[in-house]
C-alpha cells in the first residue's frame, strides 16, 4: 500500500485506528475453543466486525510464534483474510546484520517464501543502517522503526543525551535519510504524546505507529493534537481494549463497539484539522 493509498483510506473511513491482533489462547472465549484453529476464528470475528472502521492491522507475531507450527498457519490465515483495502503490520521487531535482515525480509514480505506478504515490519534500529536497509530492498514495502516507545525501560537507551539530541531524536533524522517518509514509519509510543511536537519537527511526513491508547491508558486526544498531519499521519494502535471487550460469545459486537467509539472519536479530530 502506498502512502497515498493510506491516506485516502484514512480519509475515507474518517479513522486512523489500527487494531493489534495479539491474540491470546489463554484469552479466547471457551466457546471457540472447541473450533479447529480457534485463534484464526478469533481473528475472522474481530476482523468482521471492525473492518470498516479500522485502516491497519497489526498481529504481534510473538503470540503466533509461541504456538508453534500451528501459529503460523494461524497467522497466515488471518493475513490472507485481512481485506485489500487495510494495511498490514508485522510487529515483529526485527533486526540483525544485513544478510539475516534480508532473510527476514523475505520472510515476511515475499509471499513465494514463507507465504506471507505484509505491507510492513516493526524494526529495532540498534544496529544501524546495514540492519534495516534490506527491508528497503522491496518496492512497496515499509520499514516502521521504534523510536520513542511506551514501556517503563524505554528511557534506558531512547533518552539517553547525545549532544543536543536524545537517542530516540537521533533514530529518526538518522533513518529519514535512508529512505523517504513513503517507506518509513516510526513507533511511538502514545503514553509519550507530550513529545510529539519534538518529533513532528523531526519527521513532519512520516506516519507514526502509535500504541498504547486504550489498555495502557495513552490518551488519543493528546495523541491527535499533536501528532495528525493533513495526510492523516498517525496509526493509533488498540489492541487488548478492542480483543478483549468481552470473554462472551457477544465478543465481536463488544469489540465493534470499542472500535465505533474510538472511530467516531478520530473522525472529530480529522475534521478538526480539516
């Protein structure tokens, strides 16, 4: 999916909304455990129910990986049933020397391979530029870079002073010219919304991938005010709050119901900019 495409869906559907597919077994509600791949049940309900709402989905590939085999022909299901029109995220958070890099690359974006095929890959940048360059390699296919994230160790590394700059400050002007902001996307976390007018200066057209609104208490107005462009800009993530709404079997329309009101919400901040 190209930029434009992204954000006339955003505009289309009045909605910047992501939803995490970090489908938990552990989660589910009982009465489809007793369905043959009860975790890609799951995800057709929720993708059914929130298709029209949501521009983006994003399965963490960590709660496919742990289930071994059967993960993965879960996770490519899902893939394959999420409709054309909404943009893919693999939060795999990769990132090893080139040649290992160029293997994950292919893994997740050369469908004659591993059989998958995202528009996109969560990437750490820690080793720098021979670590994320190989995701570049393939026309059409996007790099989204953790930048300032949400969790309590981020100021470990992503705060640290350098000069003038912050590490996390660094990433971003760094990684903008290795690409343009139609291949880069940068993760930030929406609990450091106070820091988005820092980092629009940094990346005036790059989407961000902002998670943590909803479960993890960011707030998508703060979000919104600061970190929406004209071309929409932002994909606000929700994972556990839109998944999770219910343990029921009315789970799907619990989870549409989380999705409408965060929708109805961006669609008054989209007009707002507007």
């Amino acid at each position: 999916m190209t930029y434009q495409e992204l954000s006339e869906q955003i505009a289309q559907k009045q909605s910047y909304l992501c939803v995490g597919l970090d489908t938990d077994l552990k989660k589910l509600p009982h009465h489809l455990l007793t369905e043959p791949d009860p975790v890609f049940a799951f995800n057709r309900a929720i993708i059914d129910a929130t298709a029209d709402l949501a521009v983006a989905y994003k399965p963490n590939i960590a709660f496919y990986e742990a289930q071994g085999p059967r993960g993965w022909e879960s996770l490519q299901k899902t893939l394959d049933y999420i409709p054309a029109n909404c943009f893919t995220i693999a939060d795999a958070k990769r990132g090893d020397i080139g040649n290992t890099s160029g293997l994950y690359a292919r893994a997740f974006f050369d469908p004659a391979a591993a059989g998958l095929h995202f528009d996109s890959i969560t990437v750490a940048p820690y080793m720098g530029h021979d670590s994320v360059t190989p995701f570049l390699d393939y026309e059409g296919k996007w790099v989204i870079l953790l930048a300032l994230t949400s969790n309590p160790g981020s100021a470990d590394f992503q705060r640290q002073s350098l000069g003038e700059q912050e590490l996390f400050e660094t990433v971003i002007e760094t990684a903008n010219s290795w690409a343009g902001p139609d291949r880069i996307m940068f993760v930030v976390g929406a609990t450091q919304a106070a820091e988005l007018g820092r980092i629009r200066q940094l990346a005036p057209k790059n989407f961000l991938l902002v998670p943590g609104v909803g479960a993890q208490g960011g707030s998508l107005e703060d979000v919104s005010r600061y970190g929406l462009t004209t071309d929409g800009g932002l994909l606000v993530n929700a994972s556990r709050s839109i998944l999770y709404a219910s343990g029921g079997t009315d789970f799907a329309r619990r989870a549409r119901a989380e999705a409408v009101s965060l929708q109805q919400e961006m669609a008054r901040h989209l007009q707002a900019i507007c």
